[in-house]
C-alpha cells in the first residue's frame, strides 16, 4: 500500500500496552504509524493483531503435504478467514526425499505475489521423533542423521525431535546455532532427559499433552520439565477435543504468559488425506482409521475464544497466545503485536471473536468495509 494512509478503529484494540478503548491504528505504507484515541465512531468492535500460527498441516480440503501452486490462493483464503497472517507450514514424518521435494515447493510459494497471509517458515515436526508417535508413520529408529539436517534450507525454522534420541542435545545445539527453533514432542523421555535438551537450547514443547507421557507425581516425565522449566514455551491444540478446559488453565496457571502459544495443529481433514496417509472425521476431530487423533480441525480465531472462554484465560493472554508470542519465539518481532513500527497485520473481530475483516501490511483480505483513507 504504497503511500497511503488508512485508519482502523476499534471499541476495543489489544496491545501490549493492555485492551485501549476507543481507539485507532494509523497505517502508513503497511506500517503502524501511531496508536491513538479514535476521532469518531469505532469501525469495529475489537482489534487485534494478527495470527501467527507455528503449526499448519493444512486446512480443511488442503494438505501442505500434497498441495499444489492451484490451492495456494485457496488455503490463503482459509487462513484470511481465521485472522491467521503468518503461518509455518508443518511437514510431518516422511522420506527425506519428499521432505526435500516440499520444502523446495513451499520457497517458490514463500515468494508469491499478491497480498495474503505470509510463511514464516516451515515446521519440521518429525521424522525424527520421540517413542510416542502419535499419527506419524514411519519414524526412522537411531540416531538423528545430523548431515541431513544441516543440509536443508533455511526456510526450515522450526523442528520438532524426541529428546530421547541418542544425539538429541547434539542435534539441537546444532540447530539452535543456525537459528532454528526447537522443539521437543511425541516422547517418553523422562524429567531429566528432557532438562538436558533444554540446556542444549530446546525452547518450545510441541502439542503439550498430547503424544507425550502423562504427568506423574513419582515419575514427572517431559511434560513436568516444560511446564515448570521457564525457558520453555509450549504449545497447545485448544479445539476442547486434544485438551481439556481444566488443563488448559493448568498450562495458564504454571506457565508466564509469553510462554504460552496456541496453535491450530490443523490438517486438511477434508481431503482424507495428512501427509500420506488415511484421516476420516470421527468424535469431533480427524483421525487415523484406528481412532488415533490425527491434527485437527481447529481455526486459530476458535483456539483464542476457546482459551478465553471455556479454558478461563481471559482476552489479553489468549490474544498474546495466538499473536505476541509465537511472533517473538521465532524472532518476527516486526509483526504479532499492536505497536508503532511493527508491520500492520490486523484483525477486527466481533464479539464471538469471529473475524470480520484480516489485514496483512495494511492491506485488507476479506470482502469487507475497507478502513477509512486520508
């Protein structure tokens, strides 16, 4: 939006700052210019700053593991339509081959042009995990083959690995190194183990609670470690089918507030495909044809009503959950919060926290009232 200025106003804007009322957001050449008391009746209900989604499989008919250039304006619209702005397509377990063939694919589509959400990068989630492997298959057994890793692009930003694999810490040094956010999941590894890759520079605990072992108070295992270690963040599928209200606000209670991250963890359900296998819809979320939970289904603007609401999180930390933090833990810290600088990447929701209109550096995504312009 090449030298223009806008305005957006809200009855409620949500910065870092706190919720502001009545106020609005100056937009200048995709940037926030100023955040200000409104001069006249609010646009909108509620602001917000735009998603920042760590973990995308797909979305409804689309599967990032077999999506072509034709779907990218679909699964585009699909992320506009849930305030997601930046978004890391996740690659599950499967031949290094093909790992190697979607990356490439996903850079080539990283560069396209048109307004849209944006890729952040893309989240390796596998093939090196731990012994729970959840829908994964094919999980190789040994050691992390550490040549391979280094050889992928950088384009890959996040990788989640088993911290009992005999090179974990090895491996996560490594890429910690070259910038690369890891995370530990789908594992049994016990407390101390676990401790061992955080010092090693894991930062992130993927899906908390799910795949991982359960919380014991003889033998506190993976989990423990991440909740109570605060170099940690960790993720969460909030769809209220992967984890229950209560341990939603367990994770709330025990974590500071910019470790927490909400995730959709979704697949292309509709398509009855993940990666290469089967996933049919069944008690509410997809899964594997034997029952296991297969991703979800979840929308990013559903994880912040559903933390705010049922799991008692209230707006701000659900809000920074989907947006500040995720941003900030890969080091966007040019997006993911209401502030003069950042890049203007907005959402206006209504009171069900449905969104109405989603904005990537100004420029506005679905078919609705534009902002005023001066």
């Amino acid at each position: 939006m090449t030298n223009r200025r806008v305005t957006v106003s809200a009855r409620l804007v949500v910065t870092t700052q706190g919720v502001l009322g009545d106020h609005e957001l100056v937009v200048e050449d995709g940037l926030i210019a100023a955040v200000r008391r409104a001069g006249g009746p609010p646009d909108h209900e509620l602001l917000i700053a735009g998603g920042v989604d760590l973990q995308v499989n797909g979305h409804d008919d689309v599967d990032v593991a077999t999506m072509t250039a034709d779907q990218w304006p679909r699964i585009r619209s699909l992320l506009a339509e849930q305030g997601t702005t930046t978004w890391f397509p996740t690659l599950i377990t499967s031949s290094p081959a093909h790992v190697e063939e979607r990356l490439g694919h996903l850079a080539d589509l990283a560069v396209a042009g048109g307004p849209g959400p944006v890729i952040g990068g893309v989240h390796l989630e596998g093939p090196y995990l731990g012994a729970r492997h959840g829908a994964h298959r094919g999980v190789p057994e040994g050691p992390i083959d550490l040549g391979w890793l280094d050889s992928l692009p950088d384009l890959m930003r996040i990788v989640t690995l088993g911290p009992e694999r005999p090179n974990a810490p090895e491996a996560i040094s490594r890429l910690a190194a070259r910038g690369v956010l890891v995370a530990l999941g789908h594992t049994d590894a016990g407390h101390e183990r676990t401790i061992e890759c955080i010092d090693a520079g894991a930062r992130l605990f993927t899906h908390c609670f799910n795949a991982s072992t359960r919380l014991d108070h003889r033998e506190p295992g993976a989990v423990a470690a991440a909740l109570t270690d605060d170099r940690m963040a960790i993720s969460l599928i909030a769809d209220l089918v992967h984890v229950h209200p209560m341990m939603l606000d367990l994770a709330r209670r025990a974590k500071p507030a910019d470790r927490l991250i909400l995730v959709t963890d979704a697949v292309g359900w509709r398509s009855g495909r993940l990666g290469g296998g089967r996933v049919v819809w069944r008690d509410g979320a997809p899964r594997l044809t034997d029952g296991t939970l297969a991703g979800s289904a979840l929308t990013l603007d559903r994880a912040i009503a559903n933390a705010r609401g049922p799991a008692g999180w209230g707006l701000e930390p659900a809000v920074r959950a989907a947006t500040t933090t995720p941003a900030e833990l890969v080091g966007l810290t040019d997006r993911g919060a209401l502030e003069v600088g950042r890049r203007a990447d907005l959402v206006a929701l209504d009171t069900d926290l449905r969104p109405l209109q989603t904005w990537v550096a100004g420029t506005p995504l679905l078919p609705n009232v534009p902002p005023r312009s001066h």
